[in-house]
C-alpha cells in the first residue's frame, strides 16, 4: 500500500487534500504540527511526505532537514507559496524529491505525487524490500557534472553573471517551466538553450518560437499544426511547434505579444498536456517543458487585461531575470573578445584587439540593444578595421562621437572598481557631423536615427517600434538591416 503523511497546519487543507487522495488509491494520514508529523513518523511507514512549508512550529527546511537524517527512505514533496518557490527549489537540492504550489489543483498533486511513486524506485511498498533513499541522482555520486552552456552564452566575471550561471544549474535538471524577464536583447534564448541542455531532455528537440511575430491568425496553426485541407490555404499538413517539441522544451519568446484568444487555447494545452492539430479530431500527448521569455511586464499586463493570470501562473514555475549588459561590468569585454572570435571566423580576418579608447567608450556606452547590439557593432567593427586593432574610427558615429571625460587615463581598470563616469544619455552626444546638402542623405539620417532612438525608448521592444514609427514589423526589420542593426 503506498502510504502519505500530510503535515499542513491549516487543517481543512490537510483534510481536504486526505480524502482526495484517499479516493485515488492511497492510505492517508495527517498531522497539524512539525512535531506531530516527527511522531507520526515515528509510530509509522511512509514512503512519501507532503509538508507545508510553513508551519507554526517550524519550516520546510527543518522538517527536510529531520526527515531526511531520521527516516532516509521517505520521500518529501514540499507545499508552497509562490512567493517561496526559490525556497522550495534550494529543498530539492537538499533532498526534497519536488514541490507544489498554492492554490492546490488536483491534477497537479496526483500527477506530481504518481511521478514519485513511478518515477523513483526509492518509493518503494512498505512491505517489498528497502532500496535507496530519495535523493537527487547527483547526491548519489561523487562525480560532479559540468555545466554545458550554449555556444553563444559567455559565462562571465561579474556578479550578475554568476548568480545567472548558478540559477541555470539549479533549475536546469528539474522540469519546471521557466519565465526568463529582461530587456531586449539580453541573450534570454542561449539561457533556454543552456537549461535545455543540461536537462534530462538534452537529446530532445529545442523548439524556438517567436510569438512577436505571429499575426493572431496563423498563431493557432503554427501551435498545434493544421491537416491538409482543414482551412483555405492549407495545401499541406503542418505539425505543430508543439508537437515538434515532444519530449524536449519549448522556448516561447516575446509571449507577451499573444493575442487572448490564442493564451486560452495556449492555456488547455499546457493543462491538458495534449494538442490537437486543427482539423483533426486525434488528440496527441504532450511530454514537453516550456520556456517562456519576455521584456513585457507580465504582471502590470494582468491588470490591464492583456495577458491572463492562469496562463501567467502556468508557466511562473521559476523565474529567471537578465541583467542588462550595462550592468555587467567587465563581462562587456569579455562578450566584446567572444564576438571578434566569431567575426574573424565569418569574414576571414584576424584583428587582434581593441584600442584603448574603445574599451573605454564600451564601458560607458549605455547598449540599449544590450548583447544583440554589441554583437553587431563587434561584427561591423571587425568587417571595417584597418589594422589588427579595432579603433574608435571602426564604430557606429553614434558610439565614436560619444563624448566621455575619464578620471584617469586607465579608466578600463577603474571600472571594476566601479569609479566610471555615467553614462551619457542619447540627448548627450554632441553634433560633430559636417552639413549635408544632399537633401535624399538628410533625409536616410533623419529616418535612421529616429528609428536608432525610438528602439531604445522601448528597449529594443520591435513589435512596439513598429507601432509607434506606423510602419509594419517586416519594414522595420528591412530597415534595421539597413543600418547593420539586427
């Protein structure tokens, strides 16, 4: 018989959750303490322990702590807030075979409580012989794993790099979905990839998709796929994005940008954890992971009525914030370097370095379009240098007519000690352009660098560019091409 203790303190829950799980085939017991569940353990066999985090008596991480050292061979399953989840994820590394989020839904308590019965030989029957104590697999050897990282993630010096690289080891082995937030720009994608590829799901697919470019009527086919014939157009059939991703992750960028419509039918899916291809009446099973990334606030969308809340708690499983590249301090540098590896490898060339001064207008510069835009002014630089060294001349005018004071000559070193001059602003940068009087230039400069500030404005958002310049997506990108700026 596989039996459960329930160790929640509010008592109508542990009842509640006692006779659900009695009506699924377990044998239940509760207690409404941290020193009740202890006893109850003691006068009894369980093979699994779901303790609230909180309890009046004690916390989550105690009873972990007691439950693992007394009774080995018990799993725990830890019941939580949302607003202790990091928590909750620092137990599983302790020991704690999973968590689960208030408010309790059925579906979710059986499904992660029958994975913990099926899934892990250490719950075993009271009566069949012991084995091994739940523990995650990398507790029960000595060898440590190294972390893979995506080609294009530069695993950096500062202090943001670090904590990043950290929360990436920590959440990659589970199957938690995860909301990457930053701006745009900041590498949310080589951080799904890098997730995706120290997972259990490292041999399964990684399927992108950029939801900021789906119009509200394609949105639902490139999902879940369509059959030939299902809808005018529909020449061929399509699988789906869903469906290419079974059994590896799903990264959805720009989500925000979802229509409502498509968010409820986005909604059953991950709920139901089967897609169905439009036309069809055959429903596939879904084992994927998602990944969702955004430089919207989700949250401020909620209030708005712009994204739905049983969507955005869905996926906010864990969370997982970019910093901007100007807050990385001499991580700039070290992304610079990477770049000119692959720039030289693109073109055939072997520039060596940076001047001085470049250094220094990188550790100032604000890089509005964070990674993305230092990548393409690395390449441009490289493509333009003269000699095997990068100079001020090399860069867009707009970063070689930046106008910077340094407090001493060697302000590269003076910025790990973080004693740099702020940044100037857009509004900063002096006119040092001779006159044009080629009317159709003015005009290309004007349009350019209206189109240079208004991407900053909204943090290189191109979806809201686009609307505020009333041009379309596919123009603004032509037109960013244009000016070498992807």
């Amino acid at each position: 018989m596989k039996r459960i203790l329930i160790i929640d303190d509010e008592v109508n829950v542990a009842l509640l959750l006692s006779k659900f799980l009695t009506r699924n085939g377990f044998d239940v017991s509760t207690a409404s303490s941290g020193m009740g569940g202890m006893e109850a353990l003691k006068n009894g066999e369980y093979q699994l322990v779901l303790c609230d985090f909180r309890l009046e008596d004690t916390d989550g991480r105690e009873m972990l702590r007691n439950i693992k050292i007394q009774y080995p061979k018990t799993g725990v399953i830890i019941i939580t807030g949302y607003s202790d989840i990091k928590m909750a994820v620092e137990l599983i590394k302790m020991g704690a075979y999973d968590y689960i989020t208030k408010p309790l839904y059925p579906d979710e308590i059986l499904n992660t409580i029958n994975k913990a019965f099926e899934t892990h030989h250490a719950l075993v029957e009271i009566d069949e012989e012991p084995q091994a104590a739940i523990i995650p697999e990398k507790a029960k050897t000595n060898t440590v794993k190294k972390t893979v990282f995506a080609a294009e993630f530069v695993t950096g010096t500062s202090r943001a790099s670090k904590e990043l690289a950290r929360q990436i080891e920590l959440v990659a082995p589970t199957n938690y979905s995860v909301i990457i937030l930053g701006e745009s720009g900041t590498g949310k994608e080589s951080v799904a990839k890098s997730i995706h590829l120290n997972s259990p799901r490292h041999n399964q697919p990684f399927i992108a998709m950029d939801c900021g470019s789906l119009t509200k009527e394609l949105a639902a086919s490139e999902f879940f796929g369509h059959e030939k014939g299902s809808f005018t157009g529909a020449l061929y059939t399509k699988i789906g994005h869903f469906e290419m991703a079974n059994g590896g992750t799903l990264f959805l960028d720009e989500v925000g940008n979802l229509s409502y419509e498509i968010q409820a039918a986005l909604l059953r899916t991950v709920q139901e954890r089967k897609v169905k291809r439009i036309g069809s009446t055959k429903e596939i099973d879904l084992d994927v992971r998602i990944i969702i990334a955004t430089n919207e606030n989700l949250q401020e969308g909620i209030q708005k009525g712009r994204f739905r809340e049983d969507l955005y708690h869905r996926f906010n499983e864990f969370s997982i914030y970019m910093p901007p590249l100007r807050e990385r301090g001499h991580d700039i540098i070290l992304l610079a370097e990477h770049f000119l590896k692959i720039a030289n490898q693109e073109l055939g060339r072997s520039v060596e370095s940076f001047s001085q001064e470049v250094v220094d207008c990188f550790m100032n510069y604000r890089w509005q379009g964070n990674i993305r835009e230092l990548k393409n002014v690395i390449r441009r630089a490289a493509l333009l240098a003269e000699g095997n060294e990068i100079t001020l001349k090399a860069l867009p005018l707009e970063m070689s007519t930046y106008k910077l004071s340094y407090e001493a000559p060697n302000h590269y070193a003076q910025h790990q000690h973080q004693h740099h001059q702020p940044t100037p602003h857009a509004a900063d940068i002096p006119e040092v352009k001779e006159p044009r009087h080629d009317l159709k230039n003015a005009a290309l400069e004007a349009e350019y660098e209206t189109i240079i500030r208004v991407l900053r404005e909204v943090n290189f958002n191109k979806t809201k560019a686009a609307e505020i310049l009333n041009i379309d997506r596919k123009t603004l990108y032509n037109k960013m091409k244009a000016i070498n700026l992807k």
